[in-house]
C-alpha cells in the first residue's frame, strides 16, 4: 500500500493571526473532524487557498502550534487535543460507559455477551495477523475442550489465553518480563514461536498485508531495549495527565512502530491497549472487540500508521482511527443491550398473558423465556434448579405443557430437552383462549 508523502512546507505565522481572529474557522473544523492528509487535501475544493499546497501549509501551520510531544528514543511523536477529539473522549466517557451503567444488561445477558465477545476478539485479532477460521468453529472448539487442530484454531486459542493473562496483571506496571511472556503467550505451537522468549536481535521489514512492498522499516535492533525501556516508563508514569484512551493508543502504535518482535506484534499491541484501559479502570472493555471493528476496517488501521510515519511522526492519525474504533465497538455493545431489553420485555408480556389465561408463574416463565430464540432449551435439573422445586413438581409443569402442545420433548441425548413447539403455536394459543 502506498501513500504520497506530504511536501514539507515552512510554517507561515501570517496564517497564525489570521486563524486567530476565526477567518478559517470552518476550515480548521472539519480538519480537526476528518484529520485531513496532505492527499485527503489535494484535491478538495471547497478550501481557503486555490493551491493544495497553501491549504497543507495553513493546516501544518496551525497543527505544529497545537503540538504536545512524547519522545521514544531518539524519535520525537506529536498529538494534540482538538476540540472534536475532546468531545469524543467525553462522550465515550459520559454517555458510552456512564450510559451503559445507567441502565446495564442483567447479569445473564452480561455473561452471555462478555463470552461472546471475548471469543470475537481472540478469533478477530487472529483474522488481522492471517488466521483462517471462523468464531462458529473457535466455539466448537471451546465447547468440546478439544485441543486446536491447526495453526488458526492455536492462535484463537492463544489470545484467549493472553486475554486472561492481561486480566491477572492489570494493577500492576508493566516491564520488559511481562511483555515477553504476553508475547510467548500470544505465539506459543505456532510458527512464530521460533521469536519468543525475548526482544529481536536483528532488522525486520514491516510489508503491506496486500501487494507485499516494504511498508514499514522498524528501528534498528540494537535501539529496540531503549525504546521499550521508554515506553514502559510512559505507560507507567502518571506525573503528566494524558487520557487513558489517548495514551492507550500511543501504546498501540509504539508496539507497531518499534516492532520488538520478528512476528506477533500487531497481536502484543492490541493486547496492551486493552492492559491499559483496564488498568485505568475502563472495565467495559472486556466487553467489546475492538480487533473485530479493525478486521472490517483493516486499510484504514493501516494507512493510520503508515500516515502517522509519513507526516512528521503526527500520531493524532493513529488516534483518531482509534476512538473511531472504540465507539463503533461500543455502540455494539449498545445495540446489544436494548436488545436485549427489549426481548426482556416481550419475554414478559408473554410471561404475563400466558399467567392470565391459566399457566402458572413457573411454566409461563419458561415459556416465555424460550419465546426469544428457537435455539432456546432447557432440562429438568436446570428447571428444577431454577424454581427451587423438587424434580416430581418440575416433571408435572413440563408434561402439562406437553399436553397443551405447546413444549416439545428431545430424546436424541441425555439428558433430555425441552423446547418449544413454536413462536406461532404460543400466539395462537393465546389468542384462543384470551377470546
């Protein structure tokens, strides 16, 4: 994948005083909105200046007076906070986590979609880095407790294990050891093991996952130590405020760019942003896969880092597409919950009109339980359990709704489950007897 590199322009402080008195505020806006690169720019007409190259000088101008620096090494990264970064961050705050905890999932939905979406994030970040499986098979996988059969089942199967693995420390610093075990973790029975163990001791070229060109040439192996050192020190070091989504994605495009390893990186970096989110107490994370949202946008996650590189180390690129992603996968989890809600409240209605025409609290319950999803079933035990009642009471509710026509018994295995007839049958029984 190639990208033109940006001309380099000298800063005109003319542009300063006229920005200043709000002459290019629009401008500078959707700037600010879009992250505009020089080849975003180059062919927009609807700008201050008629030549690109006045419109790239205006923005550089104004984007090297809003710098704030970080150094790794001997290489200096630049961000800033604009307004509509800002806005984002406290929306993600105040309405995407606050808003969850308002009104939250129950406790069975959480379950159901945290495993869900654990799953989709190790199966997702294998995807990125070239597995070849699907979640359905990494579930198969999971249900049976059958070990992986192949290279993309290990890789599922590893950053299932990384995952947890980041949950055990996620109070505590980082360091070199704990970062090399990620890694060992992330690349165990897999052809990248052979890099395990410890930071690279030689050069790697980073290539284009499409046509295969150089895309990226990492720091020369003997400045690998001083760069982690640097950055751990930064992921560790709180005297100067940086918002833990902000910071959390430096982290991530630090691990891409200094390449500690000869392969597993991209999978090490996405398991640190998410050490760092839970670390500073952001434990809706857990909940979401952010390596799903780059697997459907993965030119995008790319050009954010060849972008970044190419313009003077700006890593405001990076972090744009990076609270993009973090809001896509919430609004998700969003989705899920009223949802999920809203099922809840059919469940309900169903629960209710089946208690009004004669069905006990306990089998309209049931009922309308497996209402929801034809995949829905359940035992005698987990009935039994579930009510509290002993196994002779809980055998009577089930065969009177056998009766009725309205639950269906599976025999194929034990033991044995109970499921529904059908959506239609519950509807037209309580049509019938409501009449």
């Amino acid at each position: 994948m190639k990208i033109e590199k940006p001309p380099h322009v000298e800063l005109k402080f003319e542009y300063l005083e006229r920005i200043w008195k709000g002459e290019f505020e629009d401008f500078i806006n959707k700037s600010d909105e879009r992250y505009y690169y020089w080849d975003d720019l180059k062919y927009r007409k609807e700008t201050p200046f008629e030549k690109p190259i006045e419109n790239w000088t205006l923005i550089k101008t104004y984007r090297t007076t809003k710098y704030e620096s970080v150094v790794f090494g001997n290489d200096r990264f630049n961000y800033f906070i604009s307004p509509y970064v800002s806005k984002n961050l406290h929306d993600f705050d105040m309405k995407l986590i606050g808003g969850l905890q308002e009104n939250p999932l129950s406790q069975i939905d959480r379950i159901d979609f945290f495993k869900s979406s654990l799953l989709e994030e190790a199966v997702a970040s294998s995807q990125v880095e070239g597995a070849a499986t699907t979640t359905e098979v990494a579930r198969e996988m999971l249900k049976s407790g059958r070990n992986p059969r192949n290279e993309s089942e290990q890789m599922i199967f590893n950053n299932l294990r990384a995952i947890q693995y980041i949950s055990e420390f996620q109070d505590t610093n980082i360091d070199f050891k704990s970062i090399i075990e990620l890694h060992r973790i992330m690349t165990a029975n897999t052809d990248a093991e052979k890099y395990s163990g410890d930071f690279r001791k030689g050069d790697v070229f980073v290539t284009d996952h499409i046509d295969g060109e150089i895309a990226h040439i990492p720091p020369n192996w003997v400045e690998v130590e001083k760069l982690m050192g640097d950055l751990c020190d930064f992921a560790n070091n709180d005297t100067k405020f940086i918002h833990p989504i902000i910071k959390a994605s430096i982290i991530h495009f630090m691990i891409g760019f200094i390449h500690p390893f000869k392969d597993g990186n991209g999978r090490t970096a996405r398991a640190l942003f998410y050490w760092y989110l839970l670390k500073k107490g952001y434990s809706l994370i857990k909940n979401i896969s952010i390596s799903k949202v780059i697997l459907e946008s993965r030119t995008q996650y790319d050009k954010a880092f060849l972008k970044t590189e190419s313009d003077d180390n700006d890593l405001n690129y990076f972090i744009s597409y990076s609270i993009k992603n973090i809001r896509i996968a919430f609004e998700k989890l969003k989705s899920y919950r009223d949802k999920k809600v809203e099922e809840r409240k059919t469940a309900s209605y169903v629960s209710y009109q089946l208690i009004e025409i004669g069905l006990n609290k306990r089998q309209a319950d049931l009922l309308g339980y497996l209402y929801l999803k034809d995949s829905n079933n359940i035992t005698l035990k987990w009935y039994a359990e579930k009510h509290q009642i002993v196994r002779q009471t809980a055998s009577k509710d089930l065969n009177e709704l056998i009766k009725l026509g309205l639950l269906k018994e599976e025999k194929t295995s034990k033991p044995y489950h109970y499921k529904l007839v059908s959506k239609d049958v519950i509807d037209n029984y309580i049509m019938k007897n409501e009449s």
